[in-house]
C-alpha cells in the first residue's frame, strides 16, 4: 500500500505540472491530444508576477546586457536582453500609463538586441527587432539607423537609403546616421563603376569571341 501511495502522489505531482483540469491531480490524468510535453512552470512564474515586477526584472536584464555588451560580449548580452523581452510576452498593461511604463523599457531591449545582432552580422534579427521596435516608436532613430546599416551590409542600397533618410529627416545631426549616408554614397558609388567595368568586360569579351572564327585553322577531316 506504501508504494501504490508514492507512485500515486509521484503521479499526482506530475500532473499537476500539465494538467489544465481543475481536479484532483493522479495517474487518472490524460494529457490532452496534441499537446505540448515542456515544462511552463517559468513561464507560469513570470505570468503571476505583477506588471511592476515584470518591468523591474526587465529592466534589471537589460542592464545586466549592457555590461556584458560594454565587455564586447555580444552574444551573452543577447541572451539578458532576450530574457529582458521574455518578460513582456506575459505581459498585459492596464491602462495607457502602465504601457508607457512597459514600452519604456521594451523599446531599449529590442535596439540593443539588435546591436548585438549587428555585431555579429545576423541581419534578419536586427531587421526583426527594429521593425518591432518601429511598432512602438515610429520615430526610433536608432531603429531606422540600424535598419539602415542591415541593408547596407547586404548590398540593399534603395532600402537601406528609405531608413536612413527617414532616421536623418528626425536628426539631421545625428553623426552615425550622416556618417552611414556618407558610406551609402561612395558604395553606391563603388557599385556603378564596378557595373560599367564588367559591362566593358563583357562586351570586349564577346568581341573576341566573333572575331575568332575568322582567323582559325581549317578542321581536318579524319577517313
């Protein structure tokens, strides 16, 4: 009877973990069809906890990245501030003040993870974050900038041109986005020459090709 009790309450204990039921917990419990076997108990955590609390511990990550990001340590200070966002996924403002107070700190999570990503070349997320960002703040300098530059890195001049003139319309001095501007222009720059050169490449190269026919040796016929 002691060890049907410990499988019993061991049971129990486990179902409490997934079961959604409100009963009482035992091996009678039958996970759901289709449904997801991770452990949420975090997730349930950070839900419970009040819209205060999350937005403290948001912001207590984020600082926690920009030391790490100040180290040059950019792919830990991904992780704080990725963990700094997770916080907001649970996250329900009540009222315009509370989510202002929640966008306060969202807002720099999601530009300094996109420097991280800047850092380490992963263009699609730096796109993603300040295109998240923009959702909030549409005029985010810092998100058309780096914007900006993940189109610049691959060669998207038209696009990367929209973010930075819109960064530059709302800070005309902002030095990165003048100096981006400036790297824009000569790699614009760069690109037509290369275009012309291959161009003429092109052309001489076909030239040849015709006149070849004219000076080669007749084909000798094999019985």
């Amino acid at each position: 009877r002691q060890e049907q009790e410990d499988v019993y309450q061991r049971k129990k204990k486990e179902a409490s973990q997934w079961c959604t039921l409100d009963h009482e917990h035992g091996p009678n419990c039958r996970r759901p069809t289709g449904s997801c076997s991770h452990d949420h108990q975090k997730e349930w955590q950070i839900y419970e906890k009040s819209t205060e609390e999350k937005i403290q511990a948001a912001e207590r990550f984020r600082q926690e990245g920009n030391e790490e990001y100040r180290r040059h340590n950019y792919g830990l200070a991904a992780v704080h501030y990725r963990k700094a966002l997770l916080q907001f996924d649970y996250t329900f403002a009540d009222g315009e003040e509370e989510e202002k107070k929640v966008d306060s700190v969202k807002v720099p999570c999601l530009l300094n993870l996109a420097a991280c990503k800047t850092q380490q070349e992963e263009w699609d997320e730096v796109l993603t974050n300040c295109r998240l960002a923009l959702e909030i703040n549409p005029r985010s300098v810092k998100a058309f900038y780096r914007t900006g530059r993940a189109h610049l890195a691959r060669d998207h001049f038209e696009l990367a041109r929209d973010a930075l003139m819109s960064a530059h319309e709302i800070e005309p001095t902002n030095p990165d986005v003048v100096a981006a501007l400036k790297e824009l222009k000569e790699k614009m720059a760069t690109y037509k020459v290369r275009r012309r050169e291959v161009f003429k490449e092109m052309i001489a190269g076909h030239e040849v090709i015709e006149a070849e026919p004219a000076g080669a040796a007749p084909e000798t016929e094999f019985a």
